[in-house]
C-alpha cells in the first residue's frame, strides 16, 4: 500500500500542472476565494443593514434613538438579515491581514501569484466595504438616506399609518359583526 502510494505521488510529481494543482500553493488561495467573494457579493447590500451590536458608539444611551430606528428599520423590513451583515470591525481585520498577507505572497519561494491576486482583491473589497461602512454611519450617509425617504410620496411612516388604519377598520367590523350575533341570539330567547 505503501508503495502505491509512493508511486502515485511520485507521478504526480513528474508533471507541474498536476504538482502545482496538488500543492497548498493552489488549495491554499482557492479556498482562500471565499472571503473576497463574499465581500463582492455584500457589495450589493444596503450599507443600513447592520448588526444592532455594531452601532457606532458604544454608549447605549447616546444610541437610544438610533436603536430605536434600527429596529424600526428591521420591522419595516422584517427579511432583512441582521447577522449577514456589513461589520466595521470585520472588514478592518480583513483589510489588515489582506494588506499583510499579499507581503508574505511574494516572499516565500516560489512567489504564491494565485495567493497574491486572492489578497489584492480581497484588499480591494474590504476596503471598498469599509468606505461604506464609514461614509453611511459616520459621514452623513444615513441622514441622507432618511431625508430622502421621508419626502418620497407613501413613505414607510405613511404606509404604516395606512396599515394601522386597515387592521383597526377589520377589528371594528368582526367586533360588530359578533355584537349583532350576540344581539341576535339574545332576541331568539
């Protein structure tokens, strides 16, 4: 068994295509692909979907009414995901070891290209996602966003209302409709 095993990886070996798709330096950044391609793929989320543990300051009560609109925000949006999202503290690790790492790429012997490129555009990404972050929470993007929701005709605020307004109308009329039962039946005795 031993020497099959032997012979296999000396075949192997013999030809590059099939030692360089057998190595780490290839499994390593294939499998490494999936952090900057789940940073891509964020790249399509609203920046407003964020972790209610990720607000940007620490102090709870400063953040009361944040808090409070960001979990009106999730009732308006009952889909959205709150654990799938745009993290400030993630992305800036990401960041870091992506610009660390495309370093030590190129310094081990021989140089990792595929390694190198899986950094560069994680690099990318995250940095492209930290700007988001930044811009929405801290320079005026969620402001921006808000006004711009509330001077749109049938704003969330006055869908709700109209909702509200529905449920308690339907409330009303079974209320009525079992007062006339009631009614009824008290006048059949």
């Amino acid at each position: 068994m031993a020497a099959t095993i032997k012979a296999l990886n000396a075949r192997i070996r013999s030809n590059k295509v099939a030692d360089y798709f057998c190595s780490t330096h290839f499994w390593g950044p294939a499998s490494n692909f999936g952090i900057p391609l789940a940073a891509i793929a964020d790249l399509s989320k609203d920046p407003d979907i964020n972790s209610l543990n990720e607000l940007p300051s620490t102090s709870f009560l400063k953040n009361k009414a944040l808090l409070r609109t960001t979990i009106t925000d999730h009732d308006r949006n009952p889909t959205a995901d709150f654990t799938t999202s745009i993290s400030g503290r993630m992305t800036l690790a990401l960041t870091g070891y992506s610009g660390t790492f495309m370093r030590y790429a190129l310094a081990v012997q021989p140089r990792n290209w595929l390694l190198f490129g899986c950094h560069v555009v994680n690099f990318g990404s995250q940095t492209t996602q930290g700007y988001r972050f930044v811009n929405y929470w801290y320079m005026g993007g969620r402001e921006q966003k808000l006004r711009e929701e509330a001077q749109m005709p049938g704003s969330s605020l006055d869908q709700k209302a109209q909702n509200i307004a529905e449920g308690a109308k339907d409330v009303g009329r079974k209320a009525e409709a079992e007062v006339q039962k009631g009614v009824d039946k008290v006048k059949r005795e």
